[in-house]
C-alpha cells in the first residue's frame, strides 16, 4: 500500500544517520505521526478510528475499512427501505388533475377516460411525444376534467335546491291565505270558458 511505502521511506531516511537507540525511537515517533495523519485524512471515519487507538498503520487501515463497510451497508439499507417506502407513501399535496387531496395524478378517477386519448394522440407523426393537454374545464365549478352538464358539483347544489323548494312548497299547502280562509293548497284552478255574445 502507498502509505505503508511512503512510512518505510521516511523511517529509512531520518533515521540512518542515528545511533540505534535514536533511530528505535523516531521510528516510533515516526509510525505514530503516521497514524495521526492518516485518520485526519479519513473525514467522518476519524472519529471512530481515534477511538478506537490503533497501534500501528495497518490496524488503523483495517479498522477503517471494517467501518467504511459497515456505514456504506447500512447506507444501503436506508437508501432501499426508504425506496419501497416512496412507492407506498400517500402525496403531501392534491392532485394536479382534480385537486383533490388523498392521491397522484396518475392515480385520479376524473382522469380515467382521457388516458385512452392521450395514448392514442400521444405521438407526432414524427415520432416525438408531446405532452396532451386537458382543454375541457366545467362552466360551473372552473375544475378541468369535466364539463357542466356533468358536473357532480352542480349536480348537488341543484338537488339541495329543490330539497328546499319542495319543503317550503309542502309547508305553503297546510298554511292558511292572506285573508285567513281557505290553505293554499286546497284551492283548486279551472279554466273558465264564456261563450261570445253578440251584443
């Protein structure tokens, strides 16, 4: 390994002119200093490395690569679990097609029938897609996807509308007239036809 080669080198270097005795300790020194500039040079490793108080390089190396190993794995793990769970996560937000919250957009009922056209009409003839856009708004509610005369919307409001109508109709029947007389309801209409007279 290079580091190790570069440790050799130096501890040959700085320690030939010296006695035994000198040279023993600076290439304690030496190996020590080494350790110390290889775990600065491990970023977020060195901490745990430091910790550990490896006594000479290859220890140090190791036990790195041990905790690269085990940090690159649990990356791993992370990184799946947190892909299965985007597939089944419900969306922050309302649907782009009928605003609705709850689902995407693929995803919208509103939206059922028009992919069949959008398939269909998906491609230039020169091969390129183009993105179909969804030109049909309701009249009444302003919402894409669906026109008035099928609007759900409107459709409601109308019904509550009539649910009321009919209550005070039915309330109007049982009352009595202005005059205080006979209810509403029970006056009965004809059509009264005269005979022309010739006067």
């Amino acid at each position: 390994m290079r580091v190790e080669a570069l440790q050799n080198l130096i501890i040959e270097q700085e320690t030939a002119d010296f006695s035994p005795e000198i040279a023993q300790a600076m290439e304690i020194s030496i190996k020590r200093q080494v350790i110390q500039v290889f775990m600065e040079g491990l970023g977020n490793l060195k901490d745990y490395i430091k910790a550990r108080n490896p006594l000479t390089l290859d220890k140090a190396i190791q036990a790195a690569r041990e905790e690269e190993r085990i940090r690159m794995s649990s990356e791993e793990s992370k990184k799946l679990y947190k892909g299965n769970a985007v597939a089944t996560k419900k969306p922050n937000g309302s649907c782009n097609i009928c605003n609705k919250p709850g689902h995407w957009a693929r995803d919208c009922r509103s939206n059922r029938g028009n992919n069949t056209n959008q398939s269909k009409n998906s491609s230039t003839p020169h091969g390129t897609s183009k993105a179909a856009v969804n030109t049909i708004t309701c009249q009444y509610c302003k919402k894409p996807g669906h026109t008035k005369d099928v609007c759900r919307k409107l459709k409601y409001v109308t019904g509550k509308r009539n649910e009321a109508a009919q209550a005070e109709t039915s309330e109007n029947q049982n009352q009595p007239g202005a005059s205080g007389g006979r209810p509403v309801g029970s006056i009965k209409s004809a059509a009264i036809s005269f005979p022309e007279s010739s006067h």
